[in-house]
C-alpha cells in the first residue's frame, strides 16, 4: 500500500508503466498548491468498468470494442483478477502503450488505468486493494485528481475504505473525480428486485457523500448499472453499484462534463464514459439527393404542387427545388437521425420509468411512440434502399460484398447502423462509416 502524503510535503513521483519496458521514475519538486487546471479546450474521456475479469479473449474484445466506438482518453478497468508478467501483454493487446496498475490478488481484484498518448502523464499518489488515487496531466498541466474504485463486497471494510477518502477529500485542494464500483447504494431506489435494501447501509453511504460536499454525478442511461443473480421465487436484482463522483472543484473545472452510461457486454457491469467537455460527435454535411422517403409525407405532394415552377427554365426550376426541399427538409420533415434518437431518448425515458413502477399513461404513450418510431424505421429503409438499389445499379457486381453486409443488417434491424471492416470489426460511427465506403471504391477502382 501506498500511503498518502499531504501533497505539499511530498517529492512528485510520477509513474508510467509502459508495456514491456520496466517502470519509469522521475523525480522532482513542485508545488500542487500553486498548480491550476488548464481551462482551454478540454477533450478528456475517461471510461471505468468493472470488466469481471481482463484476462479472456472475450474481455479483450470488449475493452477494443470499447475503445474502438468512444476513443477515450484513459480506460480503467477494474476487477480485473490478473497480475505477474502476463499483465503487460494483456494492456498491450488491449491497444494501450501505457498504464498504472494495483495487482490482484489471487483470482479478486485489480484496478488497471491504462491510456495511449505519450502527452498524458499519470502520476500514483495513493493506492491499495480497493482503490488507486492519481494525478492525470495533459502537456505539464493538470487535468484532475482522479480515484479509481473498487470497492470491498463486505460492509465493514467498506467503512474502512471510506476513512482513507476522507483524507483525499480534506487534504485534495484540486478538482476530483472519483468513480467506479462502489459496492453500495445510496438510496433503496437505487436498487430493484431481489431481497431488500439496507437502508442502513445507504443512509450511511449517502451521509459519507454529503460531510464530503461530494457531486453525485447524473448518469445518462440506464439508472442501474449492475445485473445480478436470479434467485428462486424472487425476481432478478439489479443496483446501481458504479457511479461518478466529484469535488465542487471538478464542477467548477468541467461544467459541461456528463457521466453515460454504455451498454453492457460481457460483464454484468456497464462501462461508464466521463465525458469531460460535453463535447458531442461533429457530423459531416451531406451532398443534396432527393430522398424517397419524403414521398410519405402526407404534406409532400402540396408542397411539390407549391413550389415545382413549370414556367421556368428547367436548370433553375430544378436549382430552385432544390433549395426550398433542403429548408422543408429540415423544418417539417425532419431530420431523420435527430426524429428517430429522440423518439428512442423518450421511449428508454418511459421504459425506465415503468421500470420503477406501472403507469397506465406511460403504457399508452410508449406504445404511441413506437408505433411513430416503426413509420420513422420504414421510412429510414426507404432511405436506405434507395441509396443501394442506385449505388449497385450504378456500379454493378462488384458491390456484392459491400451490399450483401447491408442487407444482412437490414434483414435483422430493419435499418443499417453499422457495417464490418476487412478486419472484422464492426463500424458504426458516422465518418468511419464513409471513410470505409470511400477507400472500399477506391480500391476497387484501382484494380480495374
């Protein structure tokens, strides 16, 4: 165990673990009272899972899939039951070149905090068993404090866990973040099924959080964030055992930062992404097509009727048509990306809250809603197909793979999202998604 000094007595020790090398040292003195956030652009994501295990192939695959989908900046995973020399081959076949590391012990355990850029230092200032506390820079300037968790199933050494945090939380004088399994709740809301809540134990929890003037930070997603056993004769229990915290200061620092909630794969856990800027994805305008789909728009004939000038010149009718369609486009019909998000946004709303507890009103308005989301859906095929039946009638056969993946997924979703790379990986990002069309064609081309 590392023990945690005050941080204005102490020599900085920063620590990086780079994947086949031994660790590196470096020493010097700088005062942590006089240090600042660097306020510029911020970009920072941080995602922690408790990943039930590193070690396998699966759990592997998962931490690039991860990786691959939300690029964040550092990935912490926590329980990861591995340790000794086969722990370097498994950060770096996770894709990361650095990390710092708390060692299981035996098959319980582990916290790993692992990252990629040479220009992020990451620096152990206090670590045991159940958690890892650091300093992360970017460029010589501070980010955060950071505490990754993973917290004792037992009650008692819980308690004790959280007199070592009050010496953070009185001494830190930086912003903090602290996130990770937490093994425990702080609300009997915060759990459903199985046998009841303690609700000792989440008074206590949520006291700690409070004499600790501690943010809990909002998770966008699904509210519980651990699935867990079903036993006989009672229903399967879910808890919102990981979650985000920070210091007033962290706030302050990262106002417009959100903790989301990401689907669960192969553990029982979700992975949680702490989005630092709030930043959203940029999407690339695309070129004009008249969009088939429009023709369901029970406005669009009036509207053609309206705007279609037979009297002019066909070049600038069709110039003319052109423009008024993009303005309609966007003002009545919608875009369809933004209409179908959002409907999904209030459909998973009202399933979580009918999670919670029955509401005939909520009932009926989810049905409505995915009644209007299965009209979006067809007419997002419609989209779709037109889109394929002209690419494939334009350039032939040699579409067949390309277009064979677009049906499979089409058969299975009613809608493409995605599509599998050369590598086998599947891409779902917007500009990914084009960039892998546009070099597919180029190849192509070049081997004619």
């Amino acid at each position: 165990m590392v023990p945690y000094n005050e941080p204005w007595k102490r020599e900085e020790k920063q620590v990086t673990m780079r994947d086949g090398d031994d660790q590196v040292m470096v020493t010097g003195e700088e005062s942590l009272l006089t240090s600042e956030v660097d306020r510029g652009p911020q970009r920072e994501q941080l995602i922690i899972w408790n990943c039930r295990g590193a070690a396998s192939n699966k759990s592997i695959a998962a931490v690039k899939e991860i990786n691959r989908l939300h690029k964040p900046d550092l990935f912490a995973l926590v329980e990861t039951r591995v340790s000794g020399n086969k722990v370097k081959d498994i950060v770096k076949r996770m894709g990361f070149n650095f990390s710092v590391r708390v060692e299981a012990r035996g098959y319980t355990g582990g916290i790993w905090l692992c990252w990629k850029e040479e220009n992020l230092s990451v620096e152990v200032l206090w670590e045991c068993e159940e958690f890892s506390h650091v300093r992360i820079d970017r460029s010589n300037s501070l980010v955060c404090f950071c505490t990754i968790v993973y917290a004792n199933p037992q009650g008692v050494r819980r308690n004790e866990l959280w007199d070592k945090w009050n010496v953070i939380a009185q001494e830190e004088k930086g912003p903090w973040l602290i996130g990770g399994d937490f093994n425990d709740i702080a609300s009997l809301s915060e759990q459903s099924g199985g046998m009841g809540a303690n609700i000792n134990r989440c008074n206590a929890f949520r006291d700690w959080i409070h004499r600790n003037v501690l943010i809990d930070l909002d998770p966008v997603g699904p509210f519980f964030t651990w699935r867990g056993p079903k036993w006989e004769g009672r229903e399967r229990v879910f808890k919102r055992l990981d979650r985000g915290l920070c210091n007033v200061e962290w706030q302050n620092a990262y106002s417009n930062a959100f903790v989301r909630v990401l689907p669960r794969i192969h553990s029982d856990h979700h992975p949680l992404l702490f989005n630092f800027s709030g930043q959203q994805t940029v999407w690339v305008e695309r070129p004009f097509r008249f969009e088939a789909m429009w023709l369901k728009h029970p406005d669009f004939k009036n509207f053609m009727e309206k705007k279609w000038n037979k009297g002019e010149e066909m070049v600038k009718a069709l110039e003319s048509l052109k423009e008024a369609l993009r303005v309609w486009n966007k003002e009545v019909f919608g875009d369809l990306r933004k209409r179908k998000n959002k409907l999904l946004a209030r459909i998973g709303g009202i399933q979580q809250s009918l999670g919670k507890s029955r509401n005939p009103f909520l009932d009926e308005l989810s049905q409505e809603l995915q009644q209007e989301l299965m009209e979006l859906l067809l007419q997002e095929e419609i989209f779709w197909f037109q889109k394929s039946w002209g690419e494939w009638m334009e350039n032939g056969d040699r579409n067949t793979h390309y277009y064979h993946l677009k049906t499979l997924n089409r058969r299975r979703r009613n809608r493409i999202v995605m599509l599998k790379d050369e590598y086998g990986m599947w891409i779902d990002n917007e500009i990914e998604l084009i960039e892998m069309v546009r070099n597919y064609f180029i190849n192509m081309l070049q081997r004619k």
